[in-house]
C-alpha cells in the first residue's frame, strides 16, 4: 500500500512548462524544482536571460530541465516560446505552471494605462493564451495538469495594486472556468495562492521592523512561509494524486486567510 501511495505522486517521465523562473529565491524555482524532484522534465520560461542559471542549478544536480527566453505580454512570443517549449519536451505536455507575473503599486486614480495593460497582460492574459495552447496538446492524450498562481490578493482587497488585485482575482474565476470545460477531457485545473513568503522580493517587508512584526502577528502560524512548501504544492497538484480535484485554489499562507 505504501508502495501504491509513493506512486501516486510520482512525475517520472511526465513533461512541464513552468512560466516566470526568474530567480533561484522566487517561487517559481520551487515549483519548478519540486516537479523535477518528483521525475519530470521540465522547460523554464522567462523574459530575463537570469532564467538560465536556474536551468543549470537544475542540470548540475542531474534534472532534465531546459530553458526559453520569452516576453510572455508579446501574444507572438508567447505563441512561439510555447511551440520551442513543445519541441524542447519531445511533442507532448503533461503540466503547465503559470507563474509569471508582476506588480504595479500607486494610487488608483494614478495608475496609467499602459501599466494596467502590462500587468493584466502577463498576470491574466497570459495565464489564458498558455493554458488553451497546453489544453490543446492535453486533450490529445485526455490527460493533464495546469497549475495558475493565484494570490492572498485573490481574497482581498489589495492597497494601491489595483491591476494585480483584479488580474489575480480573476485567475482564481479562470482556474474555475477552465474547470467547468476541461475537467470532462481529463485536464485538472487549479492554481495556489501564496501567502507571505520569505523571498528576495519580500525581504524589505521581512526587513522593516513595523511591517514585519504587523505581518507576523497575521499568521497563525507565526512566521514566514518557507518557499520550500511550494514544491510539494506542486507536486501535488500536478500528480494522480489530485486527480479528482479541480478548480481549487490552494492557499499556502500558514493560515493567513483563517484570520
């Protein structure tokens, strides 16, 4: 039984895309690294040359991992770092990850045009043209997984990132969306939504006396969130697994939304 329950989350041999590796300190390096853990091979996707140290952290320790250079706000080169994607994985996707995004913070009654085109373009836009391109190829094999990154900003109000609170309020009604078409051709739909990380984009937070001690006494949990906790978010979700579970967003937030 022990043996039947490893195998469940086993990803050898499965193939995944993962958006918005920019880093070896973001989130998207544990999501990518946890399904490479799990025996997947992988394609890293980011608009920043930076994406290939990530690659080759992965490849010293022995993952199958590659890497394409794209701006995913760029409609034809996310068509064509999805297609180079395809042909890196040998013709077929069992997973994709959305994790590429960015944040805008000003006043609402300041924020320009452009900025709110460039943030709903990469944050929502793209989380769509890439989960139809991938359904497209999963549905050839009835069979496969999307994972969409949501936020704590999903559930609530966010102040002065008027953009990023709309576009991840709607990947959480997408991922039920995509759900309600796809679960029936065997694509499983859902996305993860985290909390406060201990991350380098974090760390002035971490850094500042006030707002650290304000976030802490948020979290039930009474600290920041590991960013190793997102590998297995990942695995899961992209695994048998999960296989009955679709259009949730999982918050990993050491309890954040419960107080």
């Amino acid at each position: 039984m022990r043996t039947e329950m490893i195998q469940k989350f086993d990803l050898t041999g499965r193939k995944a895309i993962v958006t918005g590796v920019g880093s070896l300190e973001g989130i998207g390096r544990y999501l990518a690294e946890g399904l490479c853990e799990a025996g997947a091979q992988v394609v890293l996707i980011n608009r920043s040359e930076r994406m290939y140290k990530v690659r080759d952290f992965f490849r010293e320790r022995g993952f199958s991992a590659d890497g394409v250079v794209a701006d995913l706000t760029n409609r034809s080169q996310l068509d064509d770092a999805f297609h180079r994607s395809m042909e890196l994985l040998g013709g077929r996707l069992d997973i994709l990850v959305n994790c590429a995004g960015m944040q805008k913070r000003m006043d609402s009654v300041d924020f320009s045009r452009e900025d709110w085109d460039a943030v709903i373009a990469l944050n929502l836009n793209a989380v769509f043209f890439l989960s139809q391109l991938a359904a497209r190829e999963m549905e050839k094999q009835h069979k496969g997984k999307i994972i969409n990154i949501a936020s704590m900003l999903s559930y609530l109000g966010g102040y002065r990132v008027p953009a990023y609170t709309a576009a991840k309020t709607a990947v959480m009604g997408l991922t039920r969306a995509l759900t309600n078409e796809w679960i029936t051709k065997g694509i499983n739909v859902n996305a993860i939504a985290p909390g406060y990380i201990a991350t380098d984009m974090n760390q002035p937070l971490m850094d500042d006396p006030v707002r650290n001690q304000e976030i802490l006494a948020r979290i039930p949990a009474g600290e920041w969130g590991d960013p190793e906790a997102f590998k297995a978010a990942a695995v899961f979700l992209a695994s048998e697994a999960s296989d009955y579970i679709s259009g949730v967003t999982l918050p990993v937030d050491g309890g954040f939304l419960c107080r």
